[in-house]
C-alpha cells in the first residue's frame, strides 16, 4: 500500500524496493521468465500504470524497469481489476472494472514491438483473465460477474465466443494444467464449472459463496464460506469455531474426491510456492500445507479399503505397472476375502504380466468357481502369456463346462498370428477329451499334419477322409506320412492307396479342392520305399510295379527286381496251364528288357530259387557264362543241346569243344554221331593235339578206331603237307641268304664301277662335279645338294632305307615283350610260328652292354650292321 515490491526467498530474507511513489495494486511473475509485471499509482487519482521489471537486470541496486505505459487505454478513468500475461512475452491482457479489457500484442518488454487495444467491452466488472495457447493457436478467456467467453487472439479480427451467462468475483478463476486438458475454471457459488476455448466442459456442485480459487499440481484449491458446514480443523481452537468459517477444500478433480479440508479464519489469499501450499492468514499467520508422497497416500486409502480411489490415484500420479499391479493385487485379494470371486478375477486379470499366474489359479481350482479361472485363463492367452500348462486347464475348463461355443471361438481364429496357446498342446487335451472334430479343426488350420492323420486313423478311423488329406499335402508331408501310415490305409483301401502312391512317384501334384494344379511341376518320391507298404496285397502291389515300370522306365531298380520276383512266384504257383504260359511269357518279357545288366546276379538267384530254367538258360548266355550251359545240358544229358551250345558260342570259347569231346567220351552208351560232330570241329579249327584226342577217347569203352580213324588220317595227311611246305620254304631262304651274302662280299672286296651317265634325280646327262653311291645312283653334286637330308644317305634309296631301319628299332623295342609273347603263344593255333617270328626278331638275340670290351663292341656292330644290310639288299631284291 506504499508503493513497495517485496521479495520473499526460500531463506525468508525480506527485501524490496519502491516501485510506486503511491501504491501497487496488481503483480504477476511470470514462470518461463524472469520478468515481473506490475500495476500501481504514481500519483493521486485514477491512472494505473502498467510496468515491465526484468529481475536479472540491475539499476542503481533495484531492478531494472524495462517499460512503463498508462493502463487505461482511453479517456475515462477506470480501475485495473486483473491482469494477466502470456508466457512467450507477446500478449498481456489488462482487466478493468468498467468491464473493458485491453490487449497488448507484441513485445511486452519494449514500447516500439507491441501496440495496446480495447479488446472487449462490456457492462459488468472484469474478475479474471488466462491465456491458454494450443499449437499456434492462443486464446484468451474472460470472466466477468455476469458472463465468461474466450477469444481468439492469435489472429485477426479476434473472434469472440459466448461461453456462459453467469460469471464470478475476483480471484475465483484459474486455469488448469494439461491433466485437465488445460480447461479454464470459474468457481461459481453454486458450482465450479470447466470451459473449453468454444463451449463448456463439465460442472462440480461444491457449495459455498466461493473466496480464492486457485490450480495447484492437479489439484483445485478453493476458499469458501459456508455457514453450514463447519468442519473441524487442526488450525481453529474448539472456542473459536463459528457458523461463519472459511473454509479450503483440496479437490483432486481427476479421481473425484476431497484432497484435504480444513476451517481458517480470514483467509487472505493461498500461495503455491516451493513445492507446498501457503495459506496466509489475516492475522499474520502462514500455514504451510505440504503434500503427502504417493506411497502414504495410498496406505491411507487401503486402510479404508478404498482400492478404486488408490487406483484412480496411481495413474494420475503416473505410478508404474508394478506398482499398479500390486494394487490389483491387493483389491482382488479384498474382493476374494469377502466372497466376490466375479469381481476379484477381474482385478486379478488386471496383474496379468506382472503376477505369477499360478497364484490366482490355487484361488479358483474349485469347481464351482470354475467360471472365474476360465475367465482369468482366456485373458492370459489373449495377452500370448500363457504356457503348455495353461491351455491345457482352459480347455479342460470349457470341456467340464460343455461350452462347446466358447470352445470354438477359443481356437478358431482368423490367423496364425492370432493365435495365443500352444496349438500342438491343446490338440492333445481335445483329443484326449474326446472332442474330435475340434481337435481336427486345429490339426487342419495349424499344419499339424501329423496329429490330423493320427486321430482320423486311430481315434475316429475314417481311412477315406485320411487319404484324401494327405493327397493335399505337399509333397514333403505327403511322402512322409504315406511311408507312416501306408500300411494302414493300404489294408483297409487298397485301390485307393495304390492310386495315390501311383501319382506320388510318377507326377505328384497336391490337390486342391479337388482338382490338381496342373501349372506347378510336379514332384516324384523313390517309389522303391514304398514296396513294404504292399506287404499282404500281392494284386495291388503287381499293379503298381507294372504301372511304375511303363510310365516311369527309369524307375529304381529294386522295382524291378520285385517285379520279377512277383511273377516268378505267380508262375510257380500257377496251375492252368495257359496261364502259367502267359507268366512264364512275362517273366521272360521282364528278363530281356534289359534291367537286370548290372544286378544279373540277383537276377540269377531268383530264376534259380524258383526253378525257373528258361531264365537260367537266358542269364547265363546273357552273362557269357557258356560253361554253365554247357554243365547244364550235360546235366540233363541233352546231347543235341551241347552240340548247339558249342556251335552258337565255340568262336567266344573253343574250350567248349574241347568239354564236349570230354564229355561225350565220358558216356558209356552209343554217341558216335555227336563225337564224330566234335571231332569234326575240332579239326577244322585245330583245337586239340591228336595224341590228346586219342587219350581223351580212350576213356569210352563203346568208342572203337572206326570213331577216330577218318579224323587221324586227315590230321596226318595236312601235318605231310605242311611239312613239305616248310622244307621248300626253308631251301628257298637259304639260297636267297647265299646270294645276298655273296653281293655284301664284292661290295666290300671288290672294286665298284659307276657307269652311269645321268643324274638320278634330273636324267640330265651326267656332269663333274658328281656324286656316287655303292647303291649305284649318282647325282649332279649341285642336285644332290638340294635333295638330300644327309650327306651319307642316297637321296633315292633313303625313303626304303628309312622303313627298314624304322622296322629294325621296332623289333628291338619288342625284344622284351615277355607278356605278348605268351598271351600270343597261348591263343595262337601254331605255337611254333610264333617262336619262330620271335627269333626273327632278335627276340632270343644276346644283348651287348655298354659295360662290354670295344672289341667286343665292335664285333657286336659288325654284325649288326651285315644284318641290316641283308635286310636292306633283300627287300629291294624283292
């Protein structure tokens, strides 16, 4: 009232300076900033002035003024009534009882960046202004006794709207925070409404001709006097309660209940400040009210168990999820207590993440709470927190309860993502329980082919609806299952089985409602793992291999080998005649398909189980296994068979013959016939020595000379021819070899006279230089120059001379061919041609060493270069 500003701090050191020279009326510190305006008088009368102090800056010790204007915008005196400012320094509202308002928009700090205009004018007394900024957009609200309304300040033309028609005093408006939605309070006496910048929100009826009105933390804070109500107060004496108390009342709007409450006597204004409430008293008191801390807060409210109110308290205090659920928690665990299992499942479900599930579970195991625990168990899967165990009792749950309908919502759900248990589990409880379509469904929905399969073969044995399901499966699920459940399926429908293993190891496409997708490729499983399948059906199982070998010749080769197996058996079992023609027809078919190259023993094994000798006598041709044709024929003393053997494959093994002739010798009945047949042969091909066919003969007593005697008289006469041949041959070589020594001798005793007169190269006349040779060409020497490769070879005898030479190395090279020499002996017909073309090699010649003595060498060299020139002289005599 003397112009003074105080400064109160914490450490409650008073200090001020003189800001007026009269008196100050209105302060407001803003909360961002360090800025503090104010409205006072300077001199008598009615002019309010209006001045900005900036409380970081100095001068001359008090704080700096940073602008001082007149409050009144116009002429007429009138007095402030209230006065508020925005946080971002840009708008400053200015009330006035006359019921104008002034807005100064700009820069409040300084004079040249803001300008001052009436905003509203009105009839009743301005009792209180906020500003209330949502995104760009800032509104100022307006109280007046009789109305309130807002503004638009943040654009043109500031647009006005009519809020309400009734309004309140001074100091009974505020603004919340955020919590509320930043609503704009007016404390009526009748109610305390709530206003949004364009229409009114909710309304409280608190009762009492309402005083101060302030928001502080999320609470409303209200001063009021009420001749009624006299509440006790720890701040009154008992004496000095009366029927006309102020009252301050606490209300936490968000959760709906009474904060605090308490009596005072001549309430001069509450402060907040330091984090407490200050209640300044007119008597000079100040009570400090200090709010309690969340946790105390809420031990009070479950000593009254007032677990809804704690609740509502915890989130708005933000308390975390631990927190909240402990206090689920405690409330179910009060519920339970006074027997409302309904509503103590509801909180439980509410702890669901943070409580351990088997503690509510223990609660409702009884069975006539078993609502409650399906209850309870239902949310735990939908919030996917729920183990094997749980879906397990759930489901049990809905099977005691026969909810067939809670049932089905329970597992059919839209998609796997939607799924919140354990598919494999719950299809075990359901099969268990006996609900077998449910338990199908899921199989079905989830891929469990498996357990689709096990219970529409096991439990509820529909073998046609199984096979159908797996010619739905791709071909990985398809092969599997068919190698696990084939056997069943195949004995209790074969026809069917058999075709769907037919596709699966042909062209295997799945099925699709009905009909195959014939643009995917298709797949084939090895249809030789499938053979055990048809174990007991032999008719199905012939039908598949039949079916395999002609659409799928490439097919394994155990099929094969099955099949053969199969009909051999069918044809040793066979009684018709024509029909065991027919088999033994496709069995032989079979055998000379060509499929048993690389298994002939296996092949051989079967025709030989089941005696089945046409086989036998194929494979073992087909194997060139002549020698058991032959023992087998003997063995059945088919004669005329053993000659046809020996004729047929005699080229491949002439030993045959020679068996045969053993053979027949061996026999004491009459077969001049079939040994006159041998012997024939063998003398035409020279196979046996004829004293060895004389010993080899001399074994059968029925055979007499007669048998033998056209065969040696034959064999006698071609040994005389040949023996004459090589008497004449062997004279004529040695004449030849006495006439070419005989030239080899001249040429080196005697003299050689050159008598030719032209150039063997040109057949121009012979001229000097020239050059001759012991071969007896000469040459022109310039002619010799440009045809020879050598100077010591005749250009003309040299392509000759080179054939020999080249033949002469490659005798050489053969000299130690051990093993030629004896696989030719061996094979040859005449063993002695062959040793004698081998000592015409040098074969059997004696090498000379390097290590030899040089006469020895040389006399070595000597030799061999006569016999060259033999050679040589002979074959161009020749």
């Amino acid at each position: 009232m003397e112009g003074q500003i105080w400064f109160l701090p914490r450490s409650l050191q008073l200090t001020g300076f003189q800001a007026y020279k009269l008196r100050v009326t209105h302060l407001y510190q803003l909360k961002q900033h360090n800025i503090l305006a104010s409205v006072g008088e300077d001199e008598e009368g009615i002019n309010p002035l209006v001045k900005i102090w900036n409380l970081e800056k100095r001068d001359g010790g008090n704080p700096l003024c940073t602008r001082i204007f007149p409050a009144i915008p116009g002429t007429e005196p009138t007095v402030v009534s209230c006065l508020t400012v925005h946080e971002n320094l840009n708008f400053m509202a200015i009330g006035f009882t006359d019921g104008s308002v002034t807005l100064n928009k700009g820069d409040i700090t300084r004079d040249r960046h803001s300008k001052t205009q009436i905003l509203h004018k009105g009839n009743y007394p301005v009792t209180g202004l906020a500003f209330r900024q949502a995104g760009k957009t800032t509104h100022l609200f307006v109280v007046t006794t009789e109305n309130v309304q807002s503004y638009i300040v943040s654009g043109k033309d500031y647009p006005r709207v009519e809020l309400d028609t009734h309004g309140c005093g001074l100091r009974c408006s505020a603004l919340s925070d955020p919590s509320q939605d930043l609503q704009f309070i007016v404390a009526g006496d009748e109610c305390v409404y709530l206003y949004q910048p364009d229409e009114r929100g909710p309304c409280f009826a608190f009762e009492g001709h309402k005083l101060i009105a302030h928001w502080f933390r999320g609470y409303l804070v209200i001063v009021s006097r009420d001749r009624k109500v006299s509440p006790k107060s720890e701040f009154t004496s008992r004496d000095s309660q009366s029927s006309d108390k102020q009252i301050l009342n606490i209300y936490d709007l968000c959760n709906k209940f009474i904060a605090y409450s308490a009596v005072f006597e001549d309430v001069v204004d509450v402060l907040a400040e330091w984090g407490s409430l200050y209640v300044l008293m007119r008597d000079g008191r100040v009570h400090a009210l200090q709010e309690k801390d969340t946790q105390t807060k809420l031990e009070m409210l479950f000593k009254k168990n007032l677990f809804e109110m704690a609740i509502n308290l915890a989130k708005s205090q933000h308390l975390d999820s631990d927190g909240l659920a402990q206090i689920f928690m405690q409330y179910g665990d009060h519920l339970y207590s006074k027997g409302n299992h309904d509503g103590a499942v509801q909180q439980y479900i509410r702890t669901i993440g943070k409580l351990e599930p088997s503690y509510v579970i223990r609660k409702f195991l009884d069975a006539q709470r078993i609502h409650n625990l399906t209850a309870y168990l239902q949310t735990l899967h939908r919030q996917s927190l729920a183990n094997a165990d749980h879906t397990t009792l759930l489901l049990n749950c809905y099977t005691k309860l026969k909810d067939s309908s809670k049932l089905e919502e329970f597992i059919k759900t839209k998609s796997e993502s939607e799924v919140h248990f354990d598919v494999e589990t719950a299809i075990k409880v359901l099969r268990q329980a006996g609900y077998y379509s449910h338990a199908l469904y899921l199989a079905e929905n989830h891929a469990h082919h498996e357990w689709y399969l096990k219970i529409q073969l096991e439990d509820i044995k529909n073998y046609q609806e199984a096979l159908r399901y797996i010619g739905k499966l791709p071909f990985e699920q398809a092969e599997s299952n068919m190698k696990r459940y084939g056997k069943i399926l195949m004995h209790h429908i074969p026809e069917q089985t058999t075709q769907l293993l037919k596709g699966l190891c042909t062209d295997y496409r799945p099925s699709l409602e009905g009909h195959s997708d014939g643009e995917a490729p298709g797949c084939r499983a090895n249809s030789e793992e499938f053979i055990p399948i048809f174990a007991n059906n032999p008719r199905e199982l012939k039908a598949f291999l039949e079916h395999m070998s002609e659409v799928q010749p490439d097919s394994p080769q155990g099929i094969y080998d099955t099949l053969l197996e199969l009909r051999l058996q069918n044809w040793a079992h066979e009684k018709d005649p024509q029909v065991k023609e027919k088999l033994h027809a496709e069995a032989i078919s079979l055998l000379k398909s060509g499929r048993f190259c690389d298994v002939f023993d296996k092949a051989l094994v079967l025709c030989q189980m089941h005696d089945f000798q046409d086989g036998v006598l194929y494979l073992y041709e087909q194997g060139k296994l002549f020698q058991q044709i032959m023992h087998y024929h003997m063995q059945h003393e088919q004669y005329r068979q053993v000659i046809t053997v020996c004729e047929r494959h005699g080229e491949q093994d002439p030993s045959l013959w020679e068996q045969a002739l053993s053979y027949f010798a061996r026999k004491e009945e009459d077969c001049k016939e079939y040994v006159a047949a041998v012997l024939k042969h063998i003398e035409n091909k020279n196979l046996m020595p004829p004293l060895l066919v004389v010993q080899t003969l001399a074994h059968n007593s029925t055979a007499t000379l007669s048998v033998i005697r056209d065969y040696l008289v034959q064999k006698l006469q071609k040994q005389s021819q040949q023996i004459a041949q090589d008497e004449l041959r062997v004279r004529r070589y040695r004449e030849e070899t006495t006439r070419i020594r005989q030239e080899i001798q001249e040429l080196k005793a005697s003299p050689k006279i050159f008598q030719k007169t032209k150039c063997s190269i040109c057949n121009s006349a012979l001229e000097l230089p020239s050059v001759h040779f012991l071969c007896g060409h000469s040459f022109h020497q310039h002619c010799f120059e440009s045809y020879s490769e050598s100077d010591a070879d005749c250009p003309t005898c040299l392509p000759e001379n080179r054939k020999v030479m080249d033949m002469i190395r490659a005798q050489e090279q053969k000299r130690d061919l051990h093993d030629q020499f004896q696989h030719q002996l061996k094979c040859s017909n005449d063993s002695f041609s062959v040793i004698a073309d081998y000592f015409g090699r040098g074969v059997f010649n004696k090498l000379t060493l390097l290590t030899d003595p040089p006469t020895a060498r040389l006399t070595s060299s000597l030799e061999a270069g006569l016999q060259r020139d033999l050679l040589m002289h002979s074959r161009r005599g020749t």
